[in-house]
C-alpha cells in the first residue's frame, strides 16, 4: 500500500494515536487503512459415505484436488459462502450441516472455515474446476490435496465419521527456515 | 474507495474478467482491489459462575456493557484474538476453551467469533473500557449490552452452562425500513 483509497495521497507506516500497531495512515487525510485476516469458506459434501472433491484449473496449484472452498463475500453469510463456492466450483447444491473446522493461516492472514454437508442432487465441473469426483476415505488422493487447511478438514471429517464434535482448531504457521 | 492504494490512480467498479462481482479495478495498472467481510473475535471469561463484562469507554455504543471482543489483527490465530481483546480491554488473563458462538453480521461485512475462557487471575480496567465486573447471569444487564452479537454469546454461554455443544450459529441483518 502506498496511496490513500480514499484521497489519492501518499501513505506512511505509523502508529495512530489510542493505537498499539503500526498502520497505513494517509498523510493528508490522516485516514487509517487497516489491514486485518480474511476468511476463506469451504465445505466437505457427502453423498454415500463419498466426499466431493474438485481438481483446480486455476493456480494456486494447478491440477491438484481441493474441498470446494474460497474467499468469503461481502452480504452473504459464513454457511452461505460455503454453499456458493460448492455451487460455482462443482455446481453442486448441498444441504449445508455443521461448522466443523477452523484453520488459523497465520502467515497468509486468514482463517479458513469448513461446514458439513449433505449433497442433494447432481455435480458438474465449475469454471474454476478440470474435474469433479466423488472420494471414500481411502480413494482420496492424498499426496495430491491442493492446501493443507484442506486435508485437515477432510481427516476430521472422517474422524467424525458424521458426528457433531464442535470445532476442530489448527494452526498453520510456515515452517521457520 | 476512490484511488488505486498501488499506483495512486483512479478506480471504478467493474466485473474483472473470470470474475462475476464488481470489484474496485484501477484504471491505470488494472489491480483489483476486493472488499471482503471481517473478523471480530471476542472472549466469555468466567469465574466461579459470573462472566467478564466490560463498560465501553469508546464509540460506537459509549457506556454500554460489552464482553472483550474487537477486530483480529494479522500475524495472530482467532483464539489469540480472543485472549488478546480480553487482555487490553479487561487487563485479564485467559485460559481459552472452545469456540461456541459464530455471528454473521452481514450487513457491517463482519463475521464475529466467540470463546469461552477461565479467567485465571486478577483483572482491571483497560484504555478502552470504564469499569470491568463480574456477573452472574442474573445480574447481567442484559438491557445495556452494547451488541447484539455480544448478547447472543453470553445467552448461549449460560444455555450451554460449560458443556461443548458445538458452535451456535446466528445471523443478524438489518431490519427492513
């Protein structure tokens, strides 16, 4: 960031008055533009005991297999990103159960949140999509899951097996180098 | 949002390609700049049966009581947040629990995520609150509660009485005029 959305001027890091962090203020209007985690929404859709997964056309990863998820939008609610992103990335609508997990990407600054969910009817290939399958647990392909806030929702999805045992939690941190 | 915060150049709102919302894009270096909803994380603090309540000494809703909650921040886990909030604003230490309350305030863009925790020693006054208390659920001013985020919270705190039972999940949107 080095302009103002609102007036045009320059930035500079600084740490506003009744503040304790450093933020983008604007030199001439003084607004301050926080930055803060965003939240990605996905779902594990389950028909027969079998999981939706979608092959990704898009980067990142390319061609590796995801849970339909992605950045939640303004106006709609948590269940109902999920939902959206099943019906653009599978074209498939679900009945949407529980809150399940919860990842914390600390580096990426997001937090990504995964439901339950029922699959009601048929499935498709999304535009963002190469290929769409059903998977049992040990179909899975499991070296070829695309992010890892992914496959932890799917191994306690299993884990479940169905069950309501509130919200798993896990941290992602990138490993220190 | 009027200016590219890139390049300093003017912005309008159009469907990028491959996408299907407007986007503030810029009309000089084509960035697209999305709006995306954000998280509010918070924490129910208890001891012996009485919770952690906070009077407000800051805008919006001046001199209304409040549990410790306020925006995530980079670089910090969701239950971090929550400890962090309940520290600045209550100078109390936390052990968190589990996550119990999900609130999907659309129409602000927030998603609010509540805690239980056990206050584990002392606590104060922070820079942004009037006065800290104790209250057991009987004595919760329930009539001067600043959000109505905060207040489904501490409603289903009391419902649950300690036991997991999963995430509550809530919508609030703006009345029709």
């Amino acid at each position: 960031m080095k302009y103002c959305s609102a007036c045009g001027a320059r930035v500079s890091l600084k740490t506003p008055r009744d503040d304790n962090r450093q933020r983008y203020v604007c030199d001439a209007c003084d607004r301050v533009h926080y930055q803060n985690p965003l939240i990605v929404v996905g779902c594990v859709a389950e028909r027969d005991g079998k999981v939706l997964l979608c092959k990704r056309a898009i980067e990142p990863r390319y061609g590796y297999w995801t849970v339909p998820a992605g950045f939640m939008e303004l106006g709609e609610t948590v269940a109902g990103g999920a939902a959206r992103e099943t019906l653009e990335e599978a074209l498939a609508t679900v009945e949407l159960g529980h809150l399940f997990a919860m990842v914390d990407v600390v580096d990426a600054g997001q937090v990504h949140l995964f439901f339950t969910g029922r699959l009601s009817g048929d499935y498709g290939v999304g535009e963002e999509t190469l290929e769409v399958g059903l998977f049992a647990e040990d179909e899975i392909p499991w070296d070829e899951i695309a992010f890892q806030s992914g496959k932890f929702a799917l191994q306690k999805y299993f884990e479940d097996r169905g069950a309501d045992n509130g919200v798993h939690i896990h941290e992602l941190r990138r490993s220190p180098s």
